[in-house]
C-alpha cells in the first residue's frame, strides 16, 4: 500500500450516552485515541466497557455524544471496513458476490469488483468456492471471506470486533496467522476488539486496555516483539510479562462487569 492511501485515525474526547428508560447510560467517556497510519491496535477490555461501540463510532455506524473523530492522509475518502464476529457475510449470495459487495456499493463496475474479489479469494485460498454459498463453508472460510471483502474494499482502515471469537482454537490460531501476513502485505490501518489477551499481543504494534463502563483508555502498551511473528514469542519471559500486566490491569473491571451482568 502506498503512503498516500494509508490513512491516520484520530479520536478526540469521545463520550456516548445512551437513554434507557430515560436515564442516561455512559457507554464511552473521554476516550482518546491516535492510530498511525498502518498500524496494527487491539483494544481489550471487559464486557460492556464500549468496546464495540467506539469502533462503530470510528466506522460511522453510531452517532458520538461528544468528541470529535478524524480520518487524514488518505488520497481517497473510502468508508472504513469492518469484520465483524459472526454474521458478517450474506447468506443469500455467493462468496464471490460476498468478496466483491463493499466495491458494489462504491461504485465499481461489475467486471473490475469480480477481478478485485477473485484475485482476494485467491489470495484466502478460497478460489474453488467462488461459486458456493455461506452456508457451505465451515467457520474459518467464512471469516476468510468477510476478511477479503473487507481487504477487497481498498479502504485504508479496518474496524475489527471479535473477528476470530467464534472459531475453535485451532481454526482461531490459523486465522490469526493468515489476518497477520495479509496485514503485513497491505499494512492497512486496523482496530482490532478482541477479549483474547494473547491474541491481542501476537497481533498487535499496541494493546489499549478499557476501563469498566463509561469505557476510557486504562492503559496504552507498545508491543515490543519485532515482525514478522510466529507463535514462538508465547515462550519467551517478555510476553508471559505482557500478559501479567494487561491481565492484573483487567481483573477488577472485569469481576464487575460479572457481578452486574
């Protein structure tokens, strides 16, 4: 990806209040945020805390109480692409039409979104399945499709919410290893919610860690581990350290979030 198609993400103060029942809820409180661009963030935090919510105010799909959001450096104006846990392809089309529907909906000619969708089905080896439908697919090729789609779109930004927390753990572990190479090839801009401290660290240039409700940035923590990674960092002291921390600075928020749940 070309510097001038990579883009920087600022969030400024950002509060949402929702009513319910006519009291207002906090969801987010004076939540900051900067993402380089072509970096790699995971947030985590407990259940809740607005995870969620800030990413769907990063992608436009929910509206900001207060605060201001900003998307600079990028040469076009290519809404933000997101993947989402489950559901996230439409069952009624075919995987190629899944692949190729973000290019549908901004404008791109029929034969130019099925070149760009095949080429990404080749590239999530799922090229014999361009035909077939959702449901024929096992767990793990679905996320490769909703993947794609949201790589395919050539936006410079992809909102992730629990892409992988689905899978099993073996499927979950593959995955993280093919989201990370196709990330390394195109070094597009990714948030990334996940509840998996592990997998926050494998993936990630930095780990936000939310506060309980209203959700705030608890923490901010560069991940020290050189790339391209493999799964031998688990063994080394550094990440069982890195884990102790993001853990203890959990533990408390998320023993509430259970016991008012």
């Amino acid at each position: 990806m070309h510097a001038a198609d990579q883009a920087t993400v600022v969030a400024e103060d950002v509060s949402k209040v929702f009513f319910s029942g006519g009291d207002p809820v906090w969801a987010l409180e004076n939540f900051s945020l900067t993402l380089e661009p072509g970096s790699f963030t995971c947030i985590v935090g407990p259940s809740g805390c607005g995870k969620s919510t800030f990413l769907r105010i990063l992608g436009g799909l929910e509206e900001r109480t207060v605060g201001a959001v900003t998307m600079t450096g990028a040469e076009h104006a290519v809404p933000a692409a997101f993947v989402f846990q489950e559901h996230g392809v439409f069952p009624w089309m075919t995987v190629l039409d899944n692949v190729a529907f973000g290019l549908r909906m901004t404008g791109v000619s029929r034969r130019g979104r099925e070149a760009t969708a095949r080429d990404w089905l080749a590239r999530v080896r799922l090229t014999d399945f361009a035909e077939s439908y959702p449901h024929q697919l096992s767990g793990g090729m679905r996320q490769r499709v909703a993947i794609a789609r949201a790589f395919a779109t050539g936006s410079p930004v992809l909102l992730m919410d629990e892409p992988l927390g689905a899978l099993d753990a073996q499927t979950r572990m593959l995955m993280q290893e093919e989201l990370i190479d196709l990330w390394e090839q195109e070094r597009k801009t990714v948030l990334m919610v996940t509840h998996d401290i592990d997998e926050s660290i494998i993936l990630s240039d930095r780990v936000i860690v939310m506060s309980g409700r209203p959700g705030t940035v608890r923490a901010d923590i560069s991940i020290p581990f050189e790339r391209p990674r493999s799964f031998d960092i688990e063994r080394s002291p550094e990440f069982g350290e890195l884990r102790s921390r993001i853990w203890n600075l959990l533990r408390d928020d998320v023993r509430t979030a259970e016991e008012t749940a």
